[in-house]
C-alpha cells in the first residue's frame, strides 16, 4: 500500500551533541555530505511519500530553509556554470505545497510530537520516520509499505539483551518471512523484564485511531507521551505488525553511532571508498 503522508519529529534539543547543535539543529548534522534529515526525506519519498509533515522546536528554522529555494546561491551556481552542484540542490525541493512545519511547543515525547501533525493527516495511515535512526541499504519504509496492509506497523530489529532500557521492545507472535505479530509492547524495559529482544526503530506507519489514544495525554515513561503506549493500546482493535528491515541501522542520536554511518556511508561511496579504506588503517 503506498502511504501518501509522512510525519518527521524534529523538535529535540539535540543536547548530546552540544556545542555543535547549540545554533543548529540535530538533523541538520551532515553524514557525508547531506544532512540526517534529508536522508529521511529521500526515504520516504523512494517509498511514494508526496505530503511531508515536520514537527519542530525553537531553533529549527535551518531546516526550513534546506528545503527551500536559495535564490542567492542558486544565482551565484548559474553564474559560475556550477550544473552539477544545481542539480543536487534541486532535487531537494519538493512540489509546492508538499511540505508542511507544525510546532511542537513543548518537549512532552515523541507522541506528543506525532499528536501535534493530526489536523494534517485525515482518515488515512501515515508514515513516521525518525531522522537519527539512519539506514544504509534498502530503505525500510519503501519495504514496509510493501508489506502494509492495515493497523500499524513498526520496524524492528535484534538488540543486546542489556540494551532493552533503550527501546520499545514487543512480545513477538507468528512470523511470516519479515513480518512479525506483535502481541504487546512496553517501551524501555529492563533486561529483567524485557518480553523479547527485538526493538522498535524510528519507522512507523500508523493507522488513524492512534491519534484518538494520543489525544488522552496519557503520560508513560519519563512523564513523556510515548507512541509506544498508543500502539500498545491499539492491539486487539487492529492489526499490529513488526517488520525485519534489510538494511542497517545507525543510532545517529549518539556520537559513536553517528561518526560509524559517517565511515559507513563514506565506504558505500564509489569515489570515496578507496581513499577512506586505505586512510583507516593508520588510525588503529
């Protein structure tokens, strides 16, 4: 099924990577040499996203202005016959509009965040992808929507049993190839409590009755909204699914996941691999 619409979560702080997010927003931090949240958009877009939400803060007003036009540097690249450099910035842009800020004025979970775009959404599914889970390989939601029928439907993946506390973990049902049942979900549980080992990453296609639950305020772990516990209370009214992505993850909300998707990426580079690979060496 092709979801029409997506939501993009971008108001965090992004504290962890202070000073560098100080003036510029976390999604604006560059893996190579685009941005975390214009990978995003390339992904959603790759899976026939057309209307494209993103939820902001104070201070995210660069990322705006990335996806808009840029008259003077258009200007100066026309001037100096730079086509190539053109072109990629214009690829960037979206039909006009496509692209829709909604604020989110406090920072009450990710939830939250998602509640705040429902006036833009209707009576129909919509995607949710989060830019700092970054995904080398076949983009996740183009395969989900693949694969999407009804309900909702979340990715997953495989995660250290001591690293439960970071992430939604469900209670797997029948499997069928990539896709998963799930049966519950609790977000951040102990390794003691943890019903599985198999996490939620930032890609999600929800159905509408969610933002019903959403719109409760209901708060769940660290005094947050959390999606997770709208979806938990989803199950049994429809179908809720797990879906196993071929790609790669990258925890770019963290600087070690964040400087590994930079070699990463830059190794998926034809032009940069054989620099990078003999470079890497040296510095072990």
């Amino acid at each position: 099924m092709t979801i029409k619409k997506a939501i993009f979560p971008v108001g965090g702080l992004g504290t962890r990577f202070l000073p560098a997010t100080k003036a510029m927003p976390k999604e604006m931090l560059p893996v190579v040499d685009k941005p975390l949240i214009q990978y995003a958009v390339e992904e959603a877009s790759a899976a026939g996203v057309e209307q494209f939400i993103f939820v902001t803060g104070r201070n995210k007003t660069a990322i705006e202005d990335h996806f808009d036009h840029s008259t003077e540097l258009e200007s100066v690249l026309v001037e100096k016959n730079k086509t190539q450099a053109l072109e990629v910035i214009s690829r960037m842009l979206q039909e006009p509009g496509a692209v829709s800020y909604v604020r989110q004025q406090e920072p009450a979970g990710l939830g939250h965040a998602v509640w705040c775009a429902r006036h833009l959404i209707g009576n129909e599914p919509v995607a949710v992808l989060l830019a700092d889970d970054l995904i080398l390989g076949a983009p996740a939601l183009a395969e989900m929507t693949a694969r999407y029928t009804s309900g909702n439907m979340v990715a997953l993946m495989e995660v250290p049993a001591s690293d439960t506390g970071a992430y939604g973990i469900i209670t797997p049902g029948k499997k069928d190839g990539q896709v998963t049942e799930i049966n519950a979900i609790v977000e951040k549980p102990s390794p003691e409590s943890a019903p599985s080992t198999k996490a939620v990453v930032g890609r999600y296609i929800l159905e509408p009755g969610v933002f019903d639950v959403l719109a409760k305020g209901q708060r769940g772990a660290g005094g947050e909204i959390q999606l997770t516990d709208a979806l938990a209370a989803r199950i049994g009214h429809v179908p809720f699914h797990g879906f196993d992505f071929s790609g790669e993850r990258f925890d770019c909300g963290s600087k070690i996941g964040f400087l590994k998707a930079n070699i990463a990426f830059g190794m998926a580079r034809d032009e940069l691999q054989g620099d990078l690979a003999e470079w890497l060496p040296t510095r072990l």
